[in-house]
C-alpha cells in the first residue's frame, strides 16, 4: 500500500476523478491504520498514519489533556495492552 502524505491528502485537485482517487487511497490507508491500531501492532499504526505535532487530546476515561502523540516505548506498549487483539470495520458514507 502506499502510503498517502498528510499534505497531498489535502492539497486542491484539478480533476474529481483525482479526487475520488485520493479520497480511496486515504480511507484505505486508514482503515488499514486503525486496524492494525485496534489489533495492538501500535508501530504498523504509525508507519501508515501521521499525527500533527498541534493538538490537545481529551482522554475520555479522565485525567490531564495531553498535547501531539507521545512516542515513547512505555506509551506504544501500553497502547499495545489496551488494544489487544480487537478489530475494526470501517464505513464510509457515500
């Protein structure tokens, strides 16, 4: 699979057909993240997904905000815990 930048993802299109492509191309790439996400293969996940370096995350289950995407050993592997052998359906509205 090849993996689509965050800047081409978003960049004008001169043509809908290109844009209908990109659009397959990214919401493939993503299923294919999240998938790999939800299954605990954390590394998978970002070797197909990039993050911006300027965002405030929530955590629903409490506790302080935290800002980018922590990259760490401890962070990936309780990441891989939590995430443990789930799956993932996407659906893409039309």
């Amino acid at each position: 699979m090849t993996r689509v930048p965050t800047a081409a993802a978003s960049a004008p299109r001169a043509s809908t057909a290109a844009a209908s492509d990109d659009f397959a191309t990214l919401t493939e790439q993503s299923a294919h993240a999240n998938a790999a996400l939800v299954r605990g293969d954390i590394n998978g996940y970002l070797a197909l997904m990039d993050h911006a370096s300027d965002y405030t995350l929530m955590s629903p289950f409490g506790g302080m905000p935290t800002c980018d995407f922590d990259t760490s050993s401890e962070y990936r592997a309780a990441l891989a815990r939590f995430f443990k052998l789930g799956t993932f359906a996407q659906q893409v509205p039309n």
